[in-house]
C-alpha cells in the first residue's frame, strides 16, 4: 500500500529549504561585507601612512657632531691572565700514583716475610725470608729511584711548559695591545685630518653619513670636493611619488576618495624638495667640522635632459641659524635658495650658478662621490 504525500508536509518542507538558503546568504553576504571593511581600513591606513611618511621627511633638526671627544685616546683594557701554576702539582700527582700501588704492595710484602720469620723461626724460613726480602727491596729500590727521576723530568717539563704558556700568553696579549694602540693612532690620525679638512677623510665621513639619511623612497646624490668647498647634487623623486587623492572613512566603514588638486600636488612637492634639501644639508653641516661653503642643487631628469628646480649656496654658520626653522621652506627662504613655481606653484628649472672657487681647476683635482639612499 503506498502512502500519499500530504500537502501540508511538502509546503513545511519547502519553508526549511528556503529558511536555510536565506540563512545561508546573509551569513555569507556578512561574511563579505566585513571583508570589504577590512580592505578599505587598510587602503586607508596606507594613504595614511605614506602621508605622514612624506610629511615626516619636513622633520629635520641640526645636532652637530663633537669630533673633539674622539682625539682622546682609548685605554687598552688588559684581559685577565690565565694562571698556568696548578699544572705543577697536577701532574706531579699524576706521575706520583703510577709508582704509588707497586711500591705500597712491595712493602705489604716485605711486612709478611718478616711476620712470618717471627712466626715460624727457622733456619728454612729465614733463608727463604732473606732472598725474598733481597729480591723486594733490590725491586723497591730500583721503582723508587725510577719514581724519583720521573718526578725530577716531569717537574722540570711541567715548569718549561708554565714558561712557555705564559711566555705565549704575553706575547698575545702584547700583540693586542699593540694592535690597539695601531687601531688609536689611526683613528685618531682620521680625525685629526677630517678636522683639517682633508678631502680623504671627508669622503669617508659623507659616504657613511648621507646614506643614514630617513627618507621613504630612495634617492641619488652626488657630491664633489675641493679646496673644502663641497658641491651637492640631490636627484628629486618624481612628481608621482605624491599621492593624488586623500581618503576618508564613513561610519560605516565605507572609503571616500577625494581628488586632489593640481595645485595641491605641486604644493606639496615643492614642500617635500625643500625638506629633502634641508634633510642633506643638516646632515652635511653635522657631520663636516670645516667646511667653507656648500653649493646645493636639487636637481631632476626631465626626460634626457638634467634640470635644477633649486639652487642655493651657504656657509656652515647660516645653515645653523635657520636649522630651527618651522618648516623647510621657510628655511630655504632662511638660505637665500632660488627656485621658481608658476601659478599653479609647478617648479619651473632655474639655472645653477657656477662655483667661482673652482674656476681654473683641473677636473681631476676634484674629488667625485655618488650615494644612494635606500628608504
């Protein structure tokens, strides 16, 4: 017999499929929804984030750098000295208990053969007793002497061995000390012609201090010396390192971009090429003692061709003043720098003034550097 199907089980039936499937689909639409937040909260950390990068390139400061504290010989500290004398004792013990049983046994059994004349007094027993007792004392009296020049050499070896171990342990130590005094004497020779300006020393100094620079991207800048005057070539970022729009976050988590303007952009480019400037020339002025002057270009490629958007030149003195500046234009201002912007504050390329100290100077009396600087 066959069972019908009741309507009202189909239609109760068909309500759970659905229930399920809408359940199903909120849960995963939820499921998206929370996942498209996270995106956008973390675009707009990272416009954030490269925003206050660039922003942070603005924060420069001036400490300069007290070279008169390295001219100060550094002591050389004498490492501790091994004590090599418990090798005496050790192995005199040593060489002593290889002879200590054999000895000790002969005696043992020189004590019996006399007990047991003693014991049993005979003319049979006594004759055994005396060559047994002449035969140990023959063989004691060999071990003992064999002990005793064992312990001569091996006292003497143990000695020479002291000798020779503190003599080597001197001798290192001399050598370090030596190589100490080396090390001070060059190092203090290095700063010595860096406080004379010495282009050598200057080179070595720039080319581990311009590096250290903390810039977000990364960046070319070339430097020539001569007669203590140093010519610096920054190469800028392009243009489209700056981002062009900002972002904003709802309340419900949803992004908002804003465009920004042309004018915008070109502002803050030009503020990012000033503190670039003002970051090497901080930089340059802590950490050369005697400089005379220093040309600064900040340069670009535009195309095959290489153009300078600023151009300034300063003394050490100057650059100190206007170290203090609230921001890096208005230190450039401070320097004196040229540089030009159209309406739409676009830079516009100014020509480099030429350097009149190197005029009739050999190309290859100037002293070239090239560093990079990684962010």
């Amino acid at each position: 017999m066959t069972k019908s199907a009741v309507p009202g089980d189909s239609k109760k039936n068909q309500f759970s499929v659905r229930s399920g499937l809408v359940k199903e689909y909120a849960e995963d639409r939820y499921h998206r929804q929370n996942d498209q937040r996270d995106r956008w909260l973390a675009e707009h950390v990272h416009h954030e984030a490269a925003e206050k990068a660039l922003a942070d390139v603005g924060k420069f400061c001036y400490e300069s750098e007290d070279y008169v504290k390295y001219l100060v010989k550094e002591p050389f500290v004498e490492p501790p000295r091994e004590d090599f004398s418990h090798l005496l004792p050790e192995r005199m013990l040593a060489a002593e208990k290889k002879y200590r049983r054999p000895i000790n046994i002969r005696w043992i059994l020189m004590g019996i053969l006399i007990v047991s004349v003693a014991i049993f007094p005979s003319w049979v027993t006594l004759a055994i007793a005396a060559a047994m007792l002449v035969i140990l004392g023959f063989g004691q009296y060999k071990t003992l002497k064999e002990r005793q020049m064992v312990l001569k050499k091996t006292e003497e070896h143990t000695r020479q061995e002291i000798e020779t171990k503190t003599r080597a342990q001197e001798a290192a130590i001399s050598e370090k000390r030596n190589a100490h005094e080396q090390e001070e004497a060059e190092r203090i020779e290095f700063y010595v012609r860096l406080l004379n300006g010495a282009q050598s020393a200057l080179i070595v100094v720039l080319d581990a201090a311009i590096p250290k620079i903390k810039l977000p991207f990364p960046m070319d800048v070339d430097m020539d010396i001569y007669g203590g005057i140093i010519l610096v070539k920054a190469w800028f970022p392009l243009k489209s390192i700056i981002p062009n729009e900002r972002t904003a976050l709802t309340e419900n988590g949803r992004i908002l971009y804003k465009k920004k303007e042309s004018t915008e952009i070109n502002k803050q480019y030009v503020e990012l090429c000033a503190a670039i400037l003002m970051q090497i020339i901080t930089t340059l002025c802590a950490k050369i003692p005697n400089v005379e002057k220093i040309y600064v270009r900040g340069m670009t490629k535009e195309g095959e061709r290489d153009e300078c958007l600023i151009a300034l030149q300063l003394h050490r003195l100057l650059a100190e003043k206007v170290a203090n500046a609230p921001n890096a234009l208005v230190a450039l201002k401070g320097l004196s720098a040229e540089y030009s912007c159209d309406e739409f504050l676009k830079m516009l390329p100014v020509k480099a003034p030429k350097i009149p100290e190197w005029e009739g100077i050999e190309q290859q009396e100037i002293s070239n550097l090239h560093v990079k600087i990684f962010h």
